[in-house]
C-alpha cells in the first residue's frame, strides 16, 4: 500500500480531513435534493464531486456514478477552453455528449475552488433535468434520426462569471424546455450545491490550511492508484470477452451488437470495443464520453467496495472503440437514449469481463457477479396534468429490479442499480400529487429472477394509469430488453426476466374497481391488451392503463445446485412459485408446503438427462483425470490442466476431460440451444438469438449460459498468456 506523505499532513489530520471532505460532499448533494424539487433528483438521478485542482475526482457522491467520471472530462475541456481564464466565482455548463457527456438531459455545472487567488479544487454535479426540448416531452425521442431532434446542445460555456449570472444563456436554456420553472429550480439547486460546499472548503482551509487540503487530495487519489496496481497484479493477465445486444432503434426491430473485451496487462486495463456495431440511425447509442463513464461505474462497483472512490481507479484505465460506433457515437447521430442503452450495456460487459477474470483467483471470486443493470425500463409521459399545465413525468420506480448473484450469496429482491448504489424511487403518493397518475399496484414481481445456485433478485411489476384528467398523455416507450436477456448469470445459472411493457386501451378498471374494490391482476383488465416494440411513441387516453415490468439479473451457478430447502423458503416468501421450484429448479412440493426428497432428486436426475439428450458435440467418451497438474481453475466451473505442451479443458464437477483448450474452450464442450421458456416465464428471446447452455458430459451439470447471435462467432470467454498457464495454480 502507497505510504502517506506527512511532509505536509500527519496521518491523522489526513484522516480528519478525508472526513471532512466527504462530509462536504454529502452536504453538496444533499442541497441538490433539498433545492430542486423534481421527483427525477428525488429519485436519486444526480451526483455531487470534489475534483482537484488538475480536475481528477477526488471524492465521489454515492448516486447516479456514470457521471462521476465523466466531469473529470469536463474539468479537463473547460481547462482546455479557457486556458488563464478560469476565476473565482466561475461557473461552466455542459451537456454536449460528444465532447463531455452522457445524453442531453444530463446537465451538468463544474465551478472552481479559490483560495486566496490559487486554485485549490473544483466542485461537480449534474442531474438529469426533465426536458431540455426536442420532439417529445421529456426529451426522450425514440422516433429520432439526428442528435438535433432530441434537445438542445449545450457546449461548454460560462453561466457564472464572478458570481455574475450569465442571463443570456440562463434564458436560453429555460426557453428551450417545455418545464423552464423546474429547469431553472434544478439549476439553482446546482449553484446553490457549488456555493455551499465551497463555504464548507474555505471553512476547512481556515482550520488545516490550503497546503493540507492539497495534500490530501492528491494523496488519497495517488493512495488508491497504487492500491489499485497492486490488486491488478494479484490478478492473471489475459483476454476476457462479452458480448451483449441492443433490440430495437425506434424505427425497426434490429439487433446492435456491442462487443468488448478486456485486456489486462500488468497493472493495466484496456477495455476494447472493436467489433461492435455501428451508431444507430435512431435510439441507443452511448458517446465516447458515456462509454467512459460506463466503465469507471463497474470500477466502482467492483473494485471501489475495497477502495476510496476517487481517479486513482481509472488511472490505469484506456478505453478503445472503433470510430462512430454504438459505444462511440459521433454527431449527428442520436443519443437521447445515451445513458439508458449502450451506456448501460457497457456496464454490463465491463462488470461480466471483470468476474471472468476474477473468476481465476480464488482470493477474490467473492467479487464475481453477472450484468446488474441491463436495462432500464424507460417510460416518460407528457402532455397536461390535473391542473392544466404542461407536464413531463418519469416514473422511476423502475430502479427497484433485481440484482446479481454472488457466490456467496442471493440478488436482492428490487435491489437497485449498481450504477446509483445509493439510489431509491419516490413514493406512490409523491408522484400521484404531482403528476396525473394513479398506481393499480407496485410490487415485487414474482419468479423474475435468474435462477442459479444462487438466485438473482426479483424485479418490480407496475401498474398506473392517467387519473383526475380528461387530456391524453404522449409516451415515449425507450425500453432495452424487452427481446433480449442481456442480464445473463454467471457458471451455469440462467439469466433473469427481460423487460416487458403492456398497454391496455380502453380499459374498464375503475368500473372493476368500483364493482370489486381493487383491480389486481392486468389479465383481469378488460380492454384492447396492446404490447408496444421495445421503443415506441404512444398516446394514453384517460381509460388507458399501463403495464411495466422490470428485467432482472441473473444468479450464479446450476440451478439444480440450489439446497432444495431455500428453494421452500423462497416458495414460503412469495419469491418463487411452485411450478417454477420444479420446472427450474427441479424442487417437487408435498402440501403443507415441504419438499418431496425423492421426487426432488428423480426431477433434477430428469432435467439433467434432458439437457443431455438434446446436446450437440457429445463426444461417445470422456477421460477422468486427476494426475496432470492444474494450470488454472475458473470458479468451480473448469480445470486447465497442464498434459506436456498441452492445456486440457476439464470440468471441475465430474472431472470429464472435454478436450484441448485450443482458442476457445467452448470448442470441446457439449452445448444446447436452450428455449426461452425452460429458463424463466418472463424470459423472451428474439428469433434470432439463441440461449446457448454449455454442460458437463458425464453429469448433465451447467457450466454456462448466455446469448448468441445466430451464425456469429461465439465469443472467447478467457484468453490466458503462456506465462499464466505455466505455473501450479
């Protein structure tokens, strides 16, 4: 670990002050929520930093964190725009994804720090603002061919000078939103976060002095790269791929593929997207800058639970994309949807890359988990509400789907996003006073999980409809998903269940309310039951109701592995049904409920002699072997094992040599196309993609699932040097 410099500062006034600065951040983003007012900021779609003088993140609030990053970006283009005229009193705004951001409605100020004419640190946030223009309330356009469809662009510009507000360009802004009153609360509530937390900055160099502060900025990020190169070197060098999909561009039902791969080296990580598809005409695409943010939100996740979080954890980080891809858009293709597609989808592949790679250290496969956000379950309505006036509401009670398995332990059931660990959703009530809606039901949807050893947490089912008004309502549907499980497990455990939007037209539920006191289930529903593609603009009349469901992670290992009595106790709680305890999970029910231990074992003996019935590249004959030495183990899944110049593929469970590990190891091992259904009921696969299962031989066992692109290539999970073979594991 990095010995702390006390030329400067001593250890504990280091510490002191560490706490110190985190306390004004918290205070910072605290303001953001106590001065906005938008049910967006309320649900925690925001984010407060402290960034050093040079503009590298020194402390990080624990909000929505793809943003965190990418203001180090930001700090950078002003320093670079404005070079000898940055002051004090100086506030800059952006919201240009193409040269320091995620998508428009994603705004952010970036204000240096002064002290006595010296510049100590600058201050950051951001908040998604709920319109910013474009062709739809909400600024969320689905139906859009170019960036300037979609909102304003705002290049980096000064809105403060000395304390001085810039009013031109503060009125342009608001004159650009259909909700310039709230545009303008979320905007005060920033600068009044930058006022505030510098206040506490100089109440802070008054007591240790600027030179301290200084210190132990530059300390702590300097501290937490070294720590970082350290835990890099414990890991093994190699290649580990994935590759995830985006269904729909709002015009059509296409399928963008975004392919990435790991290369660590060292103390280095190199994330390289070539491969991937090109922007999208349309919806999805992520900028160079989001894709940036992406990444150093799975570095949080992963390595940020044993690290401060700072840019010590990103120095070491180099990020590659071929030009104008999905994950590297370039105007003017659209990116309203930059921080809802393929930003998502690189957090995905960065933290299932991170876990194949972890998963060859026993030390740290307590770090391994699957995707945790895959999608968002995007639905921004517009139009008048109770009172009369214009409106924009994005409900974002979807943050509550489920989260990854670990080995050691379950998802949490509506457990969040890794991205906004933090985070939360606003009250029912909250968003039916405000906007005009009202909630049928929201609550945890059952058997949504992916099934595995250990399970992923289920996801959240909503219903609302419009309420007290007689205007229709414009819905922007921008949903990633709905056709593609991208939330797959991990080892053999099954992916969770994909997102899911229903409309029903016409509907009679408050006569059914009013007949049977509630209305509970959307089959019971009567009306036009209309299910929209993955991205679509509709329009909600006042009897309207609509449906969402939440995609969730996936778990960790065989299914078939799961003690059949947490398999009851998820029964007993409400999390899983009994037809899916035993078509998943091979788990057989007496009544009472408890669970029938021989039929249980004949079920799972059924599902596994199944699974190899339909196999392909079943070999008639498989080795055992336990006299060659290991070169690496991967989980508890495969062996590589050392047979001369040769490494074998072996599976750990029943010690079946599938063969030589060649380029990939996927080559030598038996496989079957898996249907949709057998994994999950809310698991929907577009016709053309696969679930491709990888099995032990002699067993049956799951060894691991994800999603193919018919006729692809499949990709290569690991890639390990010479070097890292050469030695006992």
């Amino acid at each position: 670990m990095a010995s702390l410099d006390t030329t400067t500062v001593d250890p504990i006034t280091y510490e002191v002050i560490s706490h110190r600065l985190w306390s004004i951040n918290e205070e910072g983003a605290t303001t953001i929520v106590h001065a906005s007012g938008s049910p967006v900021v309320h649900a925690t779609d925001y984010n407060f930093g402290i960034y050093s003088a040079t503009g590298e993140l020194a402390v990080s609030g624990v909000f929505y964190t793809i943003p965190i990053y990418v203001m180090q970006m930001v700090i950078a283009e002003v320093l670079d725009r404005f070079p000898d005229d940055v002051g004090p009193g100086d506030v800059f705004v952006t919201n240009d994804p193409f040269i320091a951001g995620i998508h428009q409605s994603d705004v952010q100020f970036v204000a240096p720090f002064f002290h006595d004419g010296e510049l100590v640190a600058w201050t950051g946030c951001m908040a998604h603002l709920m319109d910013v223009g474009g062709m739809l309330p909400g600024s969320w356009c689905p139906g859009a061919t170019e960036v300037f469809q979609e909102g304003m662009l705002i290049p980096p510009a000064r809105i403060v000078t000395g304390g001085d507000l810039n009013r031109g360009l503060w009125d342009m802004i608001l004159s650009n939103s259909r909700l310039p009153a709230m545009v303008a609360n979320d905007m005060s509530a920033f600068l009044s976060a930058h006022r505030v937390a510098q206040a506490r900055l100089t109440e802070a160099i008054d007591v240790y002095g600027a030179a301290a502060v200084i210190q132990t900025m530059e300390t702590s990020i300097d501290r937490t790269e070294q720590q970082m190169r350290e835990w890099l070197l414990e890991l093994p060098d190699g290649r580990f791929q994935h590759q995830v999909f985006i269904d729909h561009d709002g015009h059509e039902n296409r399928l963008f593929k975004i392919n990435c791969t790991l290369i660590k080296e060292g103390d280095r990580m190199i994330f390289d997207f070539h491969g991937s598809d090109d922007a999208i005409v349309g919806l999805g695409n992520a900028s160079r800058s989001g894709t940036y943010g992406s990444i150093g939100s799975a570095i949080l996740g992963i390595f940020g639970s044993r690290l401060p979080w700072n840019g010590g954890l990103v120095r070491m980080l180099e990020v590659r994309s071929p030009d104008n891809s999905v994950v590297s858009a370039e105007k003017p293709m659209p990116i309203s949807a930059g921080s809802t597609g393929a930003a998502y989808l690189v957090e995905c592949l960065a933290l299932t890359c991170f876990g194949k790679m972890l998963a060859f250290s026993e030390k740290y496969q307590d770090y391994v988990c699957g995707p945790a956000d895959g999608s968002w379950l995007l639905t921004v309505l517009g139009g008048k509400n109770q009172f009369g006036e214009a409106y924009a509401a994005m409900p974002m009670d979807a943050l509550g789907w489920g989260g990854p398995a670990f080995r050691f332990r379950d998802g949490v059931d509506t457990g969040g996003a890794m991205f906004v660990p933090g985070g939360g959703f606003n009250d029912v009530e909250l968003t039916e006073s405000r906007d005009p809606l009202l909630f049928l039901w929201r609550r945890e949807n059952l058997d949504s999980g992916g099934a595995g050893r250990q399970r992923g947490g289920n996801g959240m089912d909503i219903c609302f409809s419009l309420y007290d008004t007689d205007e229709p309502s414009k819905v922007a549907g921008a949903l990633q998903g709905m056709v593609v499980p991208n939330t797959v497990g991990v080892f053999g455990a099954y992916p969770g269940a994909t997102s899911h939007y229903e409309q029903v037209k016409g509907s009679t539920w408050r006569r059914q309310f009013a007949r049977d006191g509630h209305v509970a289930e959307i089959k019971a529903i009567e009306g036009e039951h209309f299910v929209p593609e993955a991205k679509a603009t509709l329009v909600m009349q006042p009897e309207d109701v609509l449906h969402l469901l939440t995609q969730n992670a996936g778990g960790y290992g065989d299914p078939l592995e799961r003690d059949p009595q947490r398999v009851l106790a998820d029964l007993i709680g409400g999390s899983v049904s009994a037809p899916y305890a035993a078509a998943v999970y091979g788990v057989v029910m007496t009544e009472g409920p408890e669970v029938d231990g021989t039929a249980t074992a004949a079920k799972r003996d059924e599902i596994r002699a199944h699974r190899l019935a339909s196999a392909q590249n079943l070999q008639p004959h498989y080795d055992t072997r336990d006299d060659l030495p290991v070169a690496a183990r991967w989980a508890d899944t495969l062996i590589l094992l050392r047979d001369g110049e040769q490494i074998l593929v072996q599976s750990a469970s029943s010690g079946a040599v599938l063969g030589p590990l060649g380029e990939n190891w996927r080559d030598v091992a038996p496989w079957r196309s898996v249907p949709a259904a057998e994994v999950g009921p809310g698991v929907v696969l577009d016709e053309r993609l696969e679930l491709l299962q990888y099995l032990d031989p002699l067993t049956g066992r799951s060894l691991w699932m994800d999603v193919h692109l018919k006729g692809d290539p499949l990709p290569v999970d690991f890639v390990l040097p010479a070097s890292v073979l050469a030695g006992d594991a």
